[in-house]
C-alpha cells in the first residue's frame, strides 16, 4: 500500500566541516614536526620532486571516522545533497580561516623539506624561504620542447612524447544535402549516409487528472454490481475526496500525475525498439531478397517473444513474480517493468539523440523527434568486459566459474545489483534459445523450469538452473550463429541503397492499468488510500502499471493517453561543392609546464613500470591506493574530501610560485591520471541527463579508479580558472611496452594536450578576402545541485546549485588563419533562482571578455527539454529570457552597441555510413556537414516554429572500421520565443539563419563552429603524402564529434564531481565545496602567493 503522507516545506541542511579541517591541520602539525625533526616527511617528499602522499594522510583521517554518524552537516529528514550551505557569517569565517591554516601549514611542511635537501641553502630567512620555493617550482618547469617531454627510445612510454608539436595536420570537410525520397537514380547512386529519425505524439495529457478520477469512478461502479457494498453517497465522497487530491500538489494522486508524466516516455520509447524492428522486417519483405528468409524467421521470433515477455510482465500480481537469490529479494516484474529491460540483448533498437521536443500547451500534446540506431553486439570495452561482444560479457553472468563473471563480480561495487543483473539476464536471454523455432515457448519455459527453483530451490540448486540456461543458450553454437545471421541480414538491409518503407503515422495507446488500484474497498472509502504497489518517492514504481499498446478497447486500464509514432527514413548524399582543406598545427610549444600526476601505489611490479616510463619527468606526483571499505561508508566520504581538499590546495599553491607576482598565468598543468585497474562495474552515479531530474533515493557508488578518474577531470577544471591545464587517463597497456600500447600512447597524448591553442590555415583561400567575423567566443554553460533537501516542495523553498562552464576563444588573424584556444573555465555558488533569471557570475565572465574585444558569443547549453509529458508552462532553464536579456545588455565597444549572444544547443543522432573509403582505409574527408536549413527541416521540424535546426555535422571516418554507423552532432537554436525583445529575432535570423553566402556572417560562425570540433580532436593517424619537395609528414586526425561533453552530459566534470556523503541517499558536490574553496583562498592573499 502507498502511505498518504502530504509533504510540507523543509529547508537545507547546514554544512559544517570544521571538525574535518581541525584534524587535518593537527596531521600537518605532527608532518611539520616530524620534518624538522627527522629530516623526512611521512606524507610530503622530494625524489627529487615534490611528492605528497595524500592517500596516507587521507586514510589517517579516515580512520578516526569508522561508523561514524557525526555528519558534517545537520541531519534534516529529506536532505538530497549537502555541500556549501553555510548560512552563519561565524561559520563561514572559521572555514575561511582553517583553509588558509592548511595552505600556511602545507607551506611550512615543503619549506622545511626543502632546507633539508644537501644543495639547500643555509641561510633561512622568511623571505628567502619564498625566494627559494619559487625557485624550485620553476626548475621543475619544463616547456614543451624540452627533451624529457619528447624523447622517445623502444616501445616503453618514456616521458610526454609527443611529436606533433612541429607536424602539421591535414582536416577536410565537404557539403552534404539530405532528403526523404532517393528515389531519383541521380540522387540514389550517390547516397552516403542513411538514418532513420522516429516522431512520437502523446495527446490529451492535460485531461490526466479527469480521466484518472473517471476511470477510478468507473472500476468503483464495477465493483459494487459485482456485489460490492457501495453506496451512492460514498461514491460521492470518493470523488470528492479525489478532486481534492487532485488539486493538492503534494497529494499522492499528484504523486501519480509527477511519476506518469516523468517516466513513461522512456517506456514509450522500449515499445518502440520493438517496434523499430517490425518496421525493419516489414521493409525486409518489401525488398524480398533471396537466400535472406532465415535471418527473417529469425527476427520474426525475436520480436514475438520480446512481446510475449511485456505481456508476461503484467499477466500476475506482484507476489507471483517474486524469488530469492543469494539471500536476497528480487521481483522480476519489477524487473520486466523498466525502461531498459530489453537493453542487455545482443541485437536490439537504440533510441540516440532528442533532435526535437514540442509543446502544444492549448491541446495538450507532447510530441518528440529523436534519433534510432540498432546495436549489434558490439564490443564491451568497459565494467569488467576486455573486448567482448555484448552476448559473451552478459551470458558469462549465468557461470560463476568464467573468468568474466569473476572479472565482473569484483569490479562490482554494489552486490544486489550485480545480482539483479544476473536474474535478469537469466530471463532475457531465453529470447535466444531455439531462434528458430516459433513454437518455443520461452515465458512458459520460464515458468516451469526456472521459476520454482529460484522461489524455493537452495543456492546450489539456482546456480545450477543458471548455468543449464548458460549452456541451453550455447549448445552448439547456435545462440551466436543467430546473432550472426541477425547482424548480417540487419547491416545487409539497413546499408542497401532504400532503406524504407514509407510509414503512415501508427495510433497506439499509453495504459494505466487497473493494477494500481487498491483492491481493499474500505480503505478507499475509508482511509482514501487508492493505489496499490505504487511508491510516491519511487516514481519509476508507477512502470510496473504501464502498458504501451494497440488502441483498442481494454477493460483494465484506469485511464489512456492516446499516441502516435512514425519511423521515416534519411538519405545524406554530396553537394555540388569540392571539399574544403585546412592545415592545422599547435600555435603554443613553449609555455611552462608542470606536469601532475596521480600515481597508484599499492602495486609494486607496476608503479617500476610507472617510474621507468616517467622517472626523469619533472613532476608534481599525489599518490593514491585502492581500498575496502565501502564507497558511501563514512571512512570513504572523510578520505575523499580529505584528498580533494589537499590534493587541490597543494597543486595550486605550487602553480602559483611557478607564475609569480604580477606575471600572466601561462602555466600549463597536464595531469596524468595513471589507472591500475578498470573502473568498477556500476551504472551508477550516470542518470538520464534531464536538467535537475535527480534519482535521489538511489545511492551514488564511486570505486577508487572512478573517484580518481573523477577528480582528474575537476582538479583540471579548477586549475583551468586560473591556468591552463588539461587529464587524461592512462592504463597499463598504454603504459607498459604493449604493441597496442603505441597508438593509445599517441592518442592518449593527443588528448592530453587537446587543451593548447592551435591556428587553423584554409589551402586554396580567396586572397585578401574581408572577414566581418574577427573574434567569436563559444560560451557552454550547465550546473549542478549543491544543496537540496527532496521534500521541500513549497515554491519559496531554497536550492542551492553550482554554475559551470568553460569559453573558447575563436578568432581570425590577420593572415586569415583561425586561432582557436581555452580562454578560461568557471563556477559559481548560487542560489538556483538566480541560476535561470539573472546568473551574475556567467554576466562577469561575458563582461570580461567583451571588454578583450568579443561581441559575438555562441551561447551552448543544455537543451531545453524536460524528455517528459509535463505540457505546462516550459522553463527554459539557461536560456531563458530573463538570462538572455541580461547578457545581451552587456556593452560591445565604445558605440553603445551590445553583444549578440546566440543561444544554441544540441544532441547527438547516428546515421549509417555508406560513403566510399580510400584504399588505404582513410577516409577522404574528416567532417561531413549540413547547413540549408530548408533541407535540416527534414530531419527535424518544429510545428510551433520556436526550435530551427540550422547545423548538422558529421563524423566523416568511423573511428572502428568495423563500425556501421557515424555520429551527428545536430545544432539548433530558438525564434519566436521571447516576446519582449524583437531585436533578438532580428540578429538571430540575419547573423545565424540567413541563406549561406561566401561573404555572410553565418558562413564565418559555421566555418569556426565546424573548426571547433577539429580544435577537440579526438586521435590521428600518420601518413605521408609525396609531392615536389620529396615526403611531406603529415597526421590526419578524427574530429570530436562531441566538444561539449565536458561541460554537457553523464561524462561532464559536473557529474563526476557528485560524491556519496556521510549518510546514505545524500550527495556531496565536490566541484561546488572546491569552487568554495577556491573562493576563499583567492579573497585573502595569504604570504605565499605574495
């Protein structure tokens, strides 16, 4: 039974981490002491760099905290994240005090360190301590064409090899249209790229509330003339009671109206990968090739059973469903339920990229456009798998004994989960047994042979009817000799030259069923409790009470929403226009540099491997070790924020001799994370990117390799405010002498420097062409809640967030090369009001480079889409039109003009690659691209007439060549939408919109936008081009397709930074407490950084 608990307004949880700070200055006291006494530091050392085993001191720390329940902020019932809140003005000075006692204290450690090296001076008076660090710091500073950063002998890694400093690198790009009909033979011989795009329409939403109440009226009536005692004015009190609820916002009809409106379009979207693959076979057979009527019988049975197990999912009651596994509690109902349930299968439709998403608020209407693409059992690179195909990484779930499952159930971090995912893999994979036999009851398979063991067998009994499904699935290969046929027919079919049918649009039905009901009439009447197995904090609790289905009449639904899909395919083929050519190279090679690296340290016969790889690497060197305890246990909160807390202290206190008073800060810090082992198997800490949607009652699990990983990627973002830095990851084979090792080396490398400036130089360019486009900054901004308490509902209630972002500066020299560089990141505390009216911290950033000469700025954000039904009054979050007024009233020049600011956003979708390779398997061109907006209305158009899409751009070679489809990154900005301000509209269509000509303004931002993702190029490849002068060196290198995934998305520095805290279901944002820190240290110039 639901409870009927109607929430009220609570407020944030104060922080408070001065019982932490304390006990980190008493260790750095002990430090300081042991150092002047002994000569030698316990955690901070010099070999001849500094060293600071923060991992020792961390782990001292977190040993005073075993079990502990002294939380560093209050414990509130509701509170979903803890970080900066600190409301007390006391508060906030004994944190800004004990900050810079850890820096002072830090500084007198290093000091001391230092004049007990034998070529340390003798003299120590406190101005030549600081004399003699800055100096010190600066002799570890190398540039980057100093010979312990390029020297290369074997295949062991030595040092930061990287030689394409000096070499300069080719990039292409070519015009492409696109069109819905290929059936012209000009067009049809010449396609390059296919896709296919799927419209979803969900009506009468609006009339949820009123249909809900109706059909519960209704299955009420049925009861009484099913002999039910129920009067007439009870009837009434029910209804009244329920209108009630109806307009109570906290009520748990509410409730229901949230989870519906939040989670079934993802269960929309399940039903139509199936549905994907119908539209597949019925093309199939319209194309009627012969020798192909096996892999048909073979797809047909996969989607007859794929339905039989939705219908399976709600033919019983919860209990039916319900089995024990390794002492725990598992409902596959439950687990049949979920958006992903048919996500695990070796063949199966994926739903990538939301090109579009509309609101028709009058009519009640929802309507998306999103990407389809099919996996096809690829290679598994993550979570335990070593290149596995996705049928071998998930049926070695079914045998404990397969060095896999081993792999996997210790790199697991969360135990019943990792369960989960053998039951439900136990499940799915029947799908595959005899393929190709169409009388082959899976389900009932499952009901008599598997079932009753896993509800009532012993342990061994379970495991043992896994293992005869593992081999059941397997015997004699045919599981993959289906998956093979499968994939064949599939990437046959979809890469021939008409990839249809036409479809008409397809009237289905999303049901509520009856099931949510509650079934015990006197506590509807009574108690005014209505539903059953529906959790009101548990929105996805509500799936297990969903059906998508034919629009037909049904007796157990309480109430439909009717819907609409249609899949419709695209054909890409070349414009009339030659390729265009740019030369690109680094445009900075002696700027100082420091390197950092986080180095493991528990595994002796590795870190030999580490130190003769980086042993004559000037460094910075932080050193961590892997540990048992628990990843949301208190002893692993109070280590991280131990580690990030000095780790970033200590790096920035270093950085800043190396700058010096008064100098421009052109350091630059590459941090080398060095990994001993993969990450942990979790999904977790990776949610739907819907803005602020957060799964706050599930826990955030961080293994040591992804905590590490994570604070890589920040302590680059922090550094980058200040500096220029830039992480990559290295892993052993990268490392070590491995023959793979060499082109992960390069590519590894390539991406830690991805961060330096570079010029970009167009062969065959028109001479003395004017440019009216000088400087263009690319401006991406996305956030993160810091504190929050879940149950706080009232709309005054406060919400604490971090602001973050990054600005690239693009501008066109004199000579009319492009210059492409990292201007800065930032991040502010703010309150989340503020966040989406007027976000002061993002206005002094624009002001600042407006006043360096930038008057245009693409404004990239998060798009406006919420990815559910809620037809409301939509926000616009960053770009809303208080947010763009404000920046647009930010001065350009001394004209009294202001700055145009284009708000842009965008997703990824995959098309298939048809285009034609050089012998040499390198494609001729690295980008494709898109810009007639009349054409781009085929893939994606807005029947409100607020969302153009103006910009496609392709991946032009496939990473894998083994790979079936290319990336799209599809670009759209807004019109129409902010009614008080028409100037807008105005520059939008003339500057970003307005038909491409040689001399226009759209042309030029295209041209840096596209440069821009070469700027964040992902790997290269060497060849050599012969020509008049004898062998020309040359690298070609693959695009990022995705430049913003930084800022923007599951890989974001702001979703990495999110840490478990103290107690369970809360969250600590470590980018928000170290954007605090920083603040505070940056507010008072302590004697260091004098």
């Amino acid at each position: 039974m639901s409870n009927n608990i109607e929430y009220t307004n609570l407020t944030l949880a104060n922080s408070d981490y001065s019982d932490l700070l304390e006990k980190i200055e008493k260790l750095l006291d002990e430090e300081l002491k042991r150092i002047q006494t002994t000569g030698k530091g316990n955690y901070f050392g010099m070999t001849p760099y500094p060293v600071f085993d923060i991992d020792k001191l961390a782990e001292a720390m977190a040993k005073q905290f075993i079990g502990s329940n002294q939380y560093p902020f209050e414990n509130i019932d509701g509170t979903a994240f803890a970080t900066v809140y600190m409301p007390e003005v006391e508060a906030q000075q004994k944190f800004s005090q004990q900050l810079h006692s850890i820096l002072r204290k830090m500084q007198r450690c290093m000091q001391s360190l230092y004049f007990k090296q034998p070529n340390a001076p003798k003299q120590q008076t406190p101005n030549a301590l600081h004399i003699y660090m800055k100096k010190f710091v600066e002799e570890i500073t190398k540039t980057l064409s100093s010979s312990s950063l390029s020297s290369q002998t074997g295949s062991q890694m030595h040092g930061l090899t990287y030689g394409s400093f000096t070499t300069p690198f080719d990039v292409k790009k070519r015009r492409l249209s696109v069109t819905k009909n290929p059936e012209s033979s000009e067009v049809g011989e010449k396609i390059w790229l296919k896709g296919h795009k799927l419209t979803v329409q969900v009506q009468n939403i609006g009339q949820f509330d009123r249909d809900v109440i109706d059909g519960i009226m209704t299955r009420l009536k049925q009861m009484r003339e099913a002999g039910e005692e129920l009067d007439d004015e009870s009837l009434s009190d029910v209804q009244d009671e329920l209108k009630r609820k109806a307009a109570a916002p906290t009520s748990d009809l509410q409730a229901l109206r949230n989870a519906v409106i939040a989670e079934t379009v993802a269960r929309i979207f399940r039903e139509c990968k199936v549905r994907y693959l119908q539209y597949l076979l019925n093309g199939m057979k319209v194309w009627n090739k012969p020798g192909k009527e096996r892999g048909m019988r073979l797809l047909e049975n996969l989607i007859a059973r794929l339905r039989a197990l939705d219908e399976y999912s709600r033919a019983y009651d919860l209990e039916h469903y319900e089995v024990t596994f390794q002492q725990r509690t598992y409902n596959f109902k439950e687990i049949l339920s979920g958006a992903a349930a048919f996500d695990s299968l070796p063949i199966i439709t994926e739903i990538e990229g939301l090109l579009n998403e509309t609101t028709d608020v009058q009519q009640g209407i929802k309507t998306f456009i999103v990407g389809v693409k099919l996996k096809l059992n690829g290679k598994v690179q993550v979570h335990g798998g070593k290149n596995d195909t996705v049928f071998d990484y998930n049926i070695s779930l079914l045998d404990p004994q397969t060095p896999l499952y081993k792999r996997r159930k210790a790199a697991a971090i969360d135990e019943e989960r990792f369960y989960e995912k053998v039951l439900h893999v136990a499940l799915l994979y029947l799908v595959l047994v005899r393929l190709d036999d169409p009388t082959f009851d899976a389900v009932a398979f499952f009901e008599k042979k598997i079932r009753p063991v896993l509800q009532t067998g012993s342990e061994e009994e379970k495991l043992d009817v896994l293992l005869k499904i593992k081999r059941g699935i397997e015997a004699g290969k045919k599981a993959e000799e289906y998956i093979r046929t499968l994939k064949d027919l599939l990437v046959e079919f979809i890469k021939h030259q008409s990839i249809g049918p036409d479809m008409a649009p397809e009237t289905l039905v999303l049901s509520l069923k009856s099931s949510l009901l509650n079934t015990d009439l006197d506590s509807i009447v009574n108690s005014h409790i209505y539903f059953q197995e529906f959790v009101p904090q548990q929105s996805k609790s509500v799936l297990k009470h969903v059906a998508v289905e034919e629009a037909r009449t049904s007796n157990d639904a309480l109430c439909k929403l009717p819907l609409q899909i249609q899949f419709e395919p695209l054909y890409y083929y070349p414009a009339d226009t030659l390729e265009e050519v740019y030369t690109m190279k680094y445009t900075a090679t002696q700027l100082k540099t420091l390197p950092v690296m986080l180095v493991p340290v528990d595994n002796s016969e590795y870190l030999r491997d580490i130190k003769n790889s980086f042993g004559k690497l000037n460094r910075i060197a932080l050193y961590y070790r892997h540990h048992t305890w628990y990843s949301d246990s208190p002893e692993a909160f109070v280590y991280r924020f131990t580690y990030i807390t000095l780790a970033y202290i200590f790096v920035k206190m270093l950085a800043s001799y190396a700058v010096g008073k008064g100098e421009d800060p052109d350091l630059f810090l590459p941090i080398l994370c060095i990994h001993d082992r993969d990450e942990a198997e979790a999904d977790v800490n990776r949610h739907d990117e819907t803005v602020y949607k957060e799964e706050e009652q599930k826990t955030v699990q961080l293994s040591d390799e992804a905590f590490i990983h994570s604070f890589a990627k920040l302590l680059d973002f922090l550094l980058s405010q200040d500096y220029l830095s830039s992480s990559q990851g290295f892993k052993r084979d990268t490392i070590q002498g491995a023959k793979q090792g060499i082109h992960k080396r390069r590519n590894a490398l390539a991406s830690l420097f991805s961060a330096l400036p570079r010029s970009f130089v167009k062969q065959l360019a028109q001479p003395n062409r004017d440019y009216a486009l000088k400087k263009l900054a690319l401006v991406i901004v996305s956030s993160r809640p810091s504190d929050k308490n879940r149950k706080a509902q009232e709309p005054d209630s406060i919400e604490g967030a971090t602001l973050y972002g990054q600005i690239v500066g693009i501008e066109r020299l004199d000579t009319g090369a492009i210059r492409l560089g990292l201007l800065t990141t930032f991040s502010a505390n703010l309150e989340k009001k503020e966040l989406y009216s007027r976000p002061q911290a993002l206005i002094d950033q624009l002001r600042k480079y407006a006043a360096q000469g930038y008057s245009h700025f693409l404004y990239v954000a998060h798009a406006p889409y919420n990815r559910t039904l809620k037809v409301e009054q939509l926000d616009l979050y960053f770009m809303n039109e208080s947010v763009i007024q404000a920046l647009r009233e930010i001065p350009a020049g001394e004209k009294g003009e202001h700055i145009r600011v284009y708000p842009i956003f965008c997703d990824k979708y995959y098309v298939v690659n048809r285009k034609p390779r050089a012998r040499s398997s390198v494609p001729d061109v690295n980008s494709l691209y898109i810009d007639d907006i009349g054409e781009l209305a085929q893939v994606s158009r807005d029947t409100s007439k607020k969302a153009i899409l103006f910009f496609n751009i392709f991946t032009g070679k496939t990473i894998n060549p083994e790979s079936v489809y290319n990336g799209v990154m599809s670009y759209t900005t807004l019109v129409n939408t902010y009614q008080n301000d028409v100037t807008y509209d105005q520059y939008i269509w003339s500057d970003l919109l307005s038909l491409s000509s040689e001399n226009s303004l759209r042309a030029e931002i295209l041209e840096m936008l596209t440069l821009f993702h070469f700027w964040r190029f992902e790997k290269g490849n060497e060849i050599r081009n012969v020509n008049k002068t004898g062998k020309d060196k040359r690298i070609q290198i693959q695009m990022k397709l995705d430049p913003y995934s930084q800022i923007i998305g599951t890989d974001s520095v702001g979703k990495l930074s999110i840490y478990p805290h103290m107690r369970s279901k809360v969250r600590f944002n470590a980018l928000s407490y170290l954007t605090e820190v920083r603040s505070v240290l940056r507010k008072q110039k302590n004697e260091g950084e004098r």
